[in-house]
C-alpha cells in the first residue's frame, strides 16, 4: 500500500510519503520527504494498519525522511507503545546522524533499536 500527499511548503519542497509494505513477519514503512504535524497521523494509520495484520517486527525506514518534528517524535513514541501491545519489535532503519542526534537529545535512543545510514 501507499500513501501520498504533498507538502505546502513551496517550490522544492519533496514530496512527502509513507509507504507500507506488509511481508508476512516484518512490516516495513518507509518514510519520505517531511513528517510533521500534518503528516503524522498517516505515521499512526500506517503502523496500526501493520500491526493489526499481525507483523512481528515493525520497520520504519529513515533513508528518504528529510525532516521530522516533535509530532513525528510522538508517533514513533506511540509506535513503540502500539509494538509492544502486539508483542512485536520496532527498528528505525538508516537513521542518519542528524537524526539520531536528535533521538539521542530527546532520550529516545535507549527505546528503540536504531540502525544508521551505512
């Protein structure tokens, strides 16, 4: 499945999407452009699209994000939560070292499994 929607933001703003992709153990969502306040809901609908099909391990893919904000941060924290209700695992994939730094600022590091950028 896939979801799209652009920003507002102007000229060179990059598309923002969240694909889903639902393998029989591991749900994958790849996370394009910028994830903000508007966009953050879809984040929420996508997990619980995931896990409600009965993934064992969520995977949310940083390669393509741009830029997230607070409301991206409380998804991922919600995501978390929502895994563990499923008993299922949730690994942030190539998170690049902005990203992490932010993650590291907040405390959210030691919540998740964190894989960086290669």
């Amino acid at each position: 499945m896939e979801n799209d929607g652009t920003t507002g933001r102007g000229a060179g703003t990059a598309i923002t999407r969240i694909e889903t992709d639902d393998g029989t153990e591991v749900g994958r969502i790849r996370l394009f452009g910028e994830i903000d306040h508007a966009e953050a809901g879809r984040l929420d609908e996508a997990v619980r699209e995931l896990l409600d099909k009965g993934v064992d391990r969520l995977v949310v893919d940083f390669a393509e994000l741009s830029f997230f904000d607070s409301a991206c941060l409380s998804a991922l924290v919600r995501a978390r939560a929502q895994a563990e209700d499923h008993e299922a695992a949730i690994v942030l994939e190539n998170v690049n070292r902005y990203a992490h730094r932010i993650l590291e600022l907040t405390g959210l590091t030691g919540a998740f499994t964190i894989k960086t950028e290669n």
